[in-house]
C-alpha cells in the first residue's frame, strides 16, 4: 500500500474509531493491507485510546467492500449478518464481530470490524512452507483439523440459524440447476468471446446432474489459503464466506480436492489424500459420498473457477481496475480449462 493511501486509510480509520469508541482520540498503528485476496479488501491494524483507567490497545481487522472485483454483485450487510448467525449458532473458528459501517464516505466502501486474530494462513502457492508443514505428521494434522471444521460448517442447521437471507435451498437437485443458471449467467456477463468447452459444460452439467441430498450450509470457497492456524496450530478462523450459500454439501468436499488448489500435490488443498479425506468426513457426519456426485461437483467446480478468471480479465479490459491480477487471470483460465479436459477424460 503507497504511503499516501495509507495515510489517507489511518487518518479516517482513527477518526472513525474515536467515534465508536467514545473517546477524544486514538492512535492507528501497525495498519497493513493484505494482498492476498482478489475481492474484499482487508486491512489489520492497532487503535491505542485512553480511557479513565488508562491507556488501552486492541487489534483489530476490517473488511471492506471492494468497488468490483471477482465475485459481483457484492452485499456487505448480507455478509455481516451470516457471520453473526454463525456465531450465534455454531461452533466454527470466527473472528468476533465489532461493527457495521455502511456509510461509503469513510472509506469510499462500506466496511465490518472484527477482532483481528494471530496465526498464519496457509496458501496454495507455498504449499511446501516448512514454517506451516515442518514434515508430514504436520501436514496430516493440519488436514484433520481442516475435515472437521468442514464438517461442523454443514451441521449448522440453516432453520435455527435464521439463514433464510442466503441464496439456494436444501432440495439439493433444484440448489444444483439454480447453481448453473446463475454461472452460466455469470459466465455470460464474464466472457471477453465465446469458450466453447465452458459451452459444452454447462449442457453436460444438466444432462448429468448428481447429487447427494444432503442439503445445508455451503461454504462455497473451502480450501487452502482461506483459514487460519493459530499459534497453537489449529484453525482458528475460516474466511472468505460470500458464495455462501444453501446447497449440496458436496460441493464443498469437490471445491477442496479441485487441481487449482492442489498445485503438483495429489492431496485435497494438499493436505490429505482424497481417500482418507472422504472417510474422514463420513465419520463426522455419516454422509457416504458416491463417486459420481463428487464428480459432477468436480466438474461443476470448473465452470465456478474458469467463470471468476474470465471476469477478472473482463473487468481489467473494461477499465474497471488496474489490478494486474486480474488481467493476468485470463491467462491463467486456460489452466482450468486444460485441467477440465483431463476430467472430462478426453486426449488431445
């Protein structure tokens, strides 16, 4: 973040915060961006305040709604509102909840506070870190606490939850057909020209739909690089909830295992064999997954992946960003495409 931008983000963050706290003044120090999400914007930092007893400091985190960016139309207060449910009603690693600001003049986006939590987050793209996986006892470990914190997701009951605000339903046929309307809608408004092979994949998707029956709470983007590990080693926060969602479950457990996320590893986020992680996952929640529904989920991952990266090439060409990420995600679309190939079973 250039100095000036982040002058500008301090000076209205600490005046913001004043105001909520009650207090004269505060100071904002160890304010950070961190770059390694493509929509949200996310910032850390420290407010220090006085109070009649004396000085105080917290940590906190703000998550501010981006202008455009992968995954529009983009509803801040729809976001809120499931982490409060979640945290109400589960036992999933969430940050606690501060604040709700949806006035834009204070960070020209609306914005929530919430505690900010220390740990490190593993990324697909440093999946050998010997700092995050010192040997294979780690890795394994890392991976059972990834199953189970999965698993306490789709126990939430969406009815007990007040979940009603979410998209889908638990008819998990009827979720899976609004699923690929709504992507082969976005694939439309994404497309710079024609890709015949996403074309050919959404009218395969139809006439092969699986799914489990199992309907609940999906997250929609569980994977590696989207929790952290405290520093006791464990979870202790799942992030990035907007495709959230009411749906098969399944979709999940295939999102996880996709090629994108696992690099050269044959492991699920690299971080469990597919085997041990589909069995682990069945004793948690007695859920038996067949193999065709977590191959239509497969497939149906890769409309959901190439979609995101035509939209990013699409809104840098359209002048909407000048974020170089995304330009280059149009590149990057022909993995998926190469890797939806090799799932379909075709030889070049």
């Amino acid at each position: 973040m250039k100095a000036a931008a982040a002058d500008a983000v301090r000076e209205s963050l600490a005046s913001w915060f004043a105001r909520r706290l009650g207090v004269g003044q505060v100071e904002v120090t160890d304010l950070r961006r961190h770059a390694e999400g493509f929509s949200w914007q996310t910032y850390t930092l420290t407010v220090t305040w006085q109070e009649a007893g004396g000085w105080r400091s917290a940590g906190y985190a703000v998550r501010r709604q981006p202008e455009d960016g992968l995954l529009p139309p983009y509803d801040i207060e729809t976001q809120y509102r499931l982490h409060e449910a979640l945290l109400a009603h589960s036992r999933i690693p969430l940050p606690r909840l501060y604040w709700l600001e949806t006035d834009p003049a204070v960070l020209g986006m609306p914005f929530y506070v919430m505690e900010r939590m220390e740990g490190v987050v593993p990324v697909q793209w440093r999946g050998n870190d010997p700092d995050i996986f010192p040997d294979e006892a780690r890795r394994r470990a890392i991976g059972e606490d990834f199953v189970s914190t999965l698993a306490l997701i789709h126990q939430v009951d969406p009815v007990a939850a007040g979940l009603h605000f979410l998209p889908g339903e638990t008819d998990t046929d009827a979720s899976a057909r609004a699923q690929i309307d709504h992507w082969e809608s976005f694939y439309e408004e994404s497309r710079l020209m024609e890709v015949p092979l996403l074309r050919f994949l959404i009218g395969f998707l139809r006439r092969h739909l699986a799914t489990s029956g199992r309907g609940g709470l999906v997250h929609g983007d569980y994977r590696i690089g989207n929790f952290m590990l405290g520093p006791d080693g464990k979870i202790n926060a799942v992030f990035d909830w907007e495709l959230a969602h009411i749906g098969d479950v399944v979709f999940d457990l295939a999102w996880a295992a996709m090629p994108l996320f696992r690099g050269r590893s044959p492991l699920v986020s690299q971080l469990l064999p597919r085997d041990e992680f589909l069995r682990r996952y069945r004793e948690l929640t007695g859920l038996e997954v067949h193999e065709e529904v977590f191959r239509f989920w497969t497939l149906f991952g890769h409309l959901r992946a190439a979609a995101p990266h035509l939209r990013g090439s699409r809104a840098f060409e359209d002048g909407r960003t000048n974020d170089l990420r995304l330009a280059a995600m149009g590149h990057q679309s022909l993995y998926i495409l190469r890797q939806l190939v090799t799932e379909l079973g075709w030889r070049g």
